[in-house]
C-alpha cells in the first residue's frame, strides 16, 4: 500500500503532458448518487458528488491537500454538506494508472479522463498555491 500512496503523493499516477486523473465510481449495486474524484499532480485531490433522478445536478463538492503516511485522505469538511462528507472515501487501499480502490468499499473507481497541463492547473497556478497555502 505505501508503494500506492507514494505514487499519489509524486504525482506518478500522472504521465508526462498531465496535471491530473479524474476518476468515477464504478458501483456494484444501485446508488442515488454519482461520486467523482480528480487526483492532481501535487497530491491534492478534489471530490464531487452528483445526484440521479429528477433533481440530477451537483450535489456538493470537498477538496483534500493530500494522503498521510497511512493512506488517510486528508479532507478539508469544513461547511462541506453532510451528504458529501458521508460519500468521502476514508483511506486509499490501492492505486493504479486505470484504477483506484478504497478501504471499506466493494467499489471500484474507474479512470475516465486525463487532465492536460493546459486546464488552468498550470505549474506556476501549482508553486503559487503551494507558496500560499491554498494548493
């Protein structure tokens, strides 16, 4: 597992060209919810949760400066809607360039697109933020 996290902390997930992996949850059974979250190339990670049904939209959103040495996903819950905070992975079991597995979930997170280095997530946005405090 340490191997897994390494390459999310060292942006290894990540191939040249690229700032970030955006990830959907693959769920095994039905849900009400579509969860979505975007891995950068500076550790930080940013989940979104979207609803189904009549009312489909964003339901809320909740941004992580990073991984511990444990795996622990570092979430930022502060005026984070409860219905977010409850779909928030806890801790990363495994991770691959295609996929990524949390502990305590039978889901699996599939890749679904690449971010280009050209999103508005440039290197000098990155060294910024992370000068200041808001990476």
């Amino acid at each position: 597992m340490e191997k897994d996290i390494q390459a999310v902390r060292t942006g290894s997930l990540i191939d040249g060209g690229h700032v970030a992996y955006k990830y959907e949850i693959r769920h095994m059974q039905h849900h009400r919810f579509r969860d979505r979250i975007t891995i950068f190339y500076d550790g930080s990670l940013f989940f979104e949760r979207y609803c189904y049904g009549e009312s489909a939209g964003l339901t809320g959103s909740c941004r992580a400066s990073g991984i511990n040495e444990n795996g622990e996903i570092q979430w930022l819950t502060e005026n984070v809607p409860l219905v977010v905070v409850k779909g928030l992975p806890a801790k990363l079991e495994t991770a691959e360039a295609e996929l990524l597995k949390f502990e305590g979930s039978e889901d699996v997170w599939d890749r679904i697109e690449k971010l280009r280095s050209g999103s508005g997530y440039s290197v000098i946005k990155r060294k910024l933020g992370n000068l200041f405090g808001k990476g």
